[in-house]
C-alpha cells in the first residue's frame, strides 16, 4: 500500500496548522518534520523514554505513539511553545539555575510532563512530583537536580513568575 | 527511528459505525482505542493492517457510572481516568492500583481499559524490531515456526502481561463485546484462551465497549500486587490479584487469587479455599497460601529477567498481597 497524504487541523504552541503529512505519521513525525519543532525528542521511538513527551490539552502524551490524527482540533504544546517571547518558561529558568539538563535529551520530554503537572498543582509535594516525571527517562542526572528545578519553578511561580508561553 | 507502515485511519463516531467501518475493509483493519500497545507493535511490523479503526473518539464508550447493581466503566475510558475515579477508588481500590500501577504517566493518559483487557502477549523474542526478528529466523507467534522459549514447544507461550484482568477476575467483572452479529457478554475470567498466539475470545471484528462489575464485589477485601524491575514504565514480571470474604471477625469465608505475567493467561490460583476458608489469615494462612501459589506458578524464559528469580518471588508477592488485603 502506497502512502497517501492528507491535510491535518491542529493548534500547536497556540497556532493553527493546516499540513498535508501521509495518514501513517504520529504526532512527532508531524511536529519534527512537517511543522520543523525538532524540540520534541525522537528517542526509543516505542513509548518507553519519554523524550517525545508533549502536551495534550492539558495531559502529558507520548507523541511518538500517538497517531497524528489523534491530535486533529486539539491543543498541543511543545517545549518550543514554554516560553513566552519575553521570558522562559519559570521551568526553564529552574532547570538552568539548578544545573537540571546535563545531556539534555530528556529535557524537553521531562519540562512538558513538569509543565503539565504545575498547572494541575501548583505547589507539588516531591513525591507528586517523582510521579509526574516517572515516564521521563533521564540516564545522566540521577533526577535530584531535575525534582529540585521543579520545586524551585513551583515556588517562583507561587511568588509570582509568570508563564507567558502558548501553555499559560 | 521507528517508522509505521502505512495505513489510513478511520475515526467513526458510533459503534455501528466502527463495525461497519471494520466490515468495509475485513481482514486488512484493525481496531485501535490507546495505541499505546497496536502502534509500538506496528512499529515493530508485528502487524500491518492497511486500515486502522478508531474507537478512542467514540462518545458512547467513555464514561463511568452506576447502572442497574453494577458499576459501567466504558472501554474507551483512559488507564488514568480509572485509577482516579472516586467509584473505583472507593468500592474497587484493587483495580485503581492496578490501573495505577501500568506503564507511566503518559501511557496511563493515552491508554484505555478496554486495551488493557485487550492487550497482546509479550515475548523477549516477540516484542522486537523486525530486523532483530529477522535475524532471529523469527518465531512461533510471528513470521516463524521455532518457539526459542521452549525448542520443542508448539504452542506459543508469550505472556498476558496487562495490569488490570486478574484484578478484574477477581472481582467477577463482565466485559461487553459488539460485533456484526450483535453484542454479547463475557465474563473476563472466560475472555482469555491459553494461546500466546492470540489470547483472547474477542473476534478480530469485535469491540469491548464496556465493563461491568458487580457493586456486591466491593464487599470483598480486595489486594494487588506487582514485581517489575523498575517501578514505573515497566510491563509487569508478575502480578498479584486477591480478593475475600471475610466473616466480621476475620475468618474467611472465601478467597481467590490470580497471578499473571506468567503464562498466556491469567492464572487462578487453586487449592486456596481448602487451605483458608474458615481460618482467619494469620501467618500461618499467609505461609501456606504462599506455598501453595510457589508450587503451581512456572516462570519462563519469555522475558528478559531470570525465571528462576521470577520464582522465587512468587511467594513474596503473594504474601505483600495478602498483607495489603489485611491491612485494607
């Protein structure tokens, strides 16, 4: 069976998108090379890592296992849809102040899943927040630094820091 | 970089739809709700269906109530939703353990229940890249006639490796099939047929839409355990369900036990009655119920862990269920 190609509707980092991809292309396939978000990570590729993670209307979801029409008239938000044009994400400034990203691979994946996780709950407990991140795989931190950026982002954001980004 | 092979999906908003849907393309579509089990498995080319059916979007199989004695849990419904819902967590904590306890965070959100029940069997020599199969010379469950589990062996032994149907038995809830033909109702302790192959009742044409538990199974004490390597994202490497009856002074009036992640089915455990019925479960109970699970449950080499260690925990695993269901 030969590919065929059609046109999907879909609201990414707050911009609607119309972009003819072929019917078989999961979610990440159509952000990293239709629409050219390469922050969202192809990494196992199968659902295991995490790397691919983005936001769903308002749920963490593994975009390389998600068949893109799943996504046609929802929201979804990348890493590149974090930070507004005139501050990162308070996220982002945590996991840069606490040395969080080392490789970085995984960082995208893991600031969706944080991201979604403090706009369900503000001031996370860590053990909320271990949950939060437990489909994140990350192999160079060891995951303190990470759980500490997140705390720190969700105290910023308590005292005020604001999100501008598309998930604000 | 894993690509799909190429299909069309079709997104029908009504059962009927669907099935027809399925019936326009048989025997080259499949049902897809999650995908979080079907489109890593196409990745892998351990299925191609020129045609995907989608049930996700489907209204009338989402939503979870109380109907007529028996708690509705639509198949559709997330693995999230499930675990967080305040009925289940209320009259059937075992199952929002499991449910709980599957995969991660962002599996739980795209995974449904229905998926769940529905769930291939794994392999360490099944769940690989058609490559890795290739140079294999593939296997008895795909592609090949070797079963590299057991040489001789001609039935395939791949596991049943979803979280919730023992927790589901155990509770005596019944799964709702529709299909060309009609609906009918399937006890999900009889949905399941010792064939790694294909493990299920459900006819390739058919859709779970929903199950049923009875509300008098809240009355049991209810327990669920899980051993994996890591304590997230992990496909279980054994799991526990265990449900009683329990007189108000602790005597047991009746127990069940199943375990999975063993062989292509679940696996009641027998003998429990003759051991615990009429004795309360104190440590002596525990041992011998312990015991007697360790006697009749037979790892195999179908993952990538030591069977003989899978084994031995065996035991284990049933006595911090058994714990839990005592301390519930």
């Amino acid at each position: 069976m030969s590919a065929a190609t059609e046109i999907v509707r879909l609201t990414v980092n707050g911009d609607r998108q119309e972009v003819g991809v072929p019917t078989h292309f999961t979610l990440l396939e159509t952000l990293r090379y239709a629409l050219g978000l390469t922050g969202s990570k192809q990494g196992c590729d199968k659902g295991d890592c995490g790397a691919c993670t983005v936001i769903l209307d308002g749920e963490p979801t593994l975009s390389c296992i998600t068949p893109v029409w799943e996504a046609e008239g929802r929201t979804v938000t990348t890493v590149e849809g974090l930070a507004s044009r005139e501050a990162p994400h308070p996220l982002q400034d945590a996991f840069d102040l606490n040395g969080a990203a080392q490789c970085g691979f995984c960082t995208p994946g893991i600031l969706c899943s944080a991201a979604a996780l403090l706009e369900r709950t503000g001031d996370p407990t860590r053990e909320q927040i271990k949950e939060a991140l437990a489909g994140n795989l990350c192999r160079c931190t060891g995951y303190t630094k990470i759980y500490d950026a997140v705390e720190a982002a969700a105290a910023a954001m308590q005292n005020g820091a604001s999100v501008g980004g598309a998930s604000g | 970089m894993l690509r799909l092979p190429p299909f069309r999906y079709h997104r029908p908003a009504t059962v009927a739809q669907a099935i027809e849907v399925m019936g326009e393309h048989a025997g080259d579509a499949m049902f897809v709700a999650g995908g979080t089990d079907l489109i890593p498995n196409m990745k892998h080319r351990l299925f191609e269906p020129g045609h995907l059916v989608a049930l996700k979007g489907i209204e009338e199989l989402r939503g979870v109530r109380i109907d007529d004695g028996h708690l509705r849990i639509g198949a559709a419904e997330t693995i999230s939703h499930v675990a967080s819902n305040p009925e289940v967590l209320n009259r059937f904590p075992a199952l929002a353990d499991a449910a709980g306890h599957i995969a991660g965070p962002q599996l739980r959100n795209s995974g449904t229940i229905g998926g769940n029940l529905c769930l291939d069997t794994r392999c360490t020599y099944y769940n690989q890249t058609a490559f890795w199969r290739e140079a294999l010379g593939y296997c008895l469950k795909k592609d090949g006639d070797v079963c590299h589990v057991i040489r001789v062996g001609k039935k395939c032994v791949a596991a049943h490796s979803a979280d919730t149907p023992p927790v589901l038995m155990t509770l005596d809830a019944v799964a709702t099939l529709v299909g060309p033909d009609g609906q009918r109702s399937v006890p999900v302790r009889d949905f399941f047929v010792a064939d790694g192959i294909v493990n299920s009742r459900r006819a390739p044409d058919e859709i779970v839409t929903e199950l049923r538990i009875p509300l008098a199974s809240a009355e049991r004490k209810q327990a669920y355990a899980k051993l994996r390597v890591r304590k997230s994202i992990d496909f279980p490497l054994l799991t526990v369900a265990i449900a009683a009856d329990l007189d108000g002074d602790g005597t047991v009036r009746s127990i069940e036990g199943v375990v999975t992640a063993l062989g292509s089915r679940p696996h009641v455990l027998t003998g429990w009655g003759d051991v615990a019925v009429g004795r309360r479960l104190d440590d002596q109970v525990v041992d011998e119920l312990a015991e007697r699970a360790h006697k009749q449950c037979h790892p195999l080499e179908n993952m990538i862990v030591d069977h003989e260690w899978r084994r031995a925990m065996v035991p284990v695993y049933v006595r911090r269920a058994l714990e839990k269901l005592g301390a519930a």
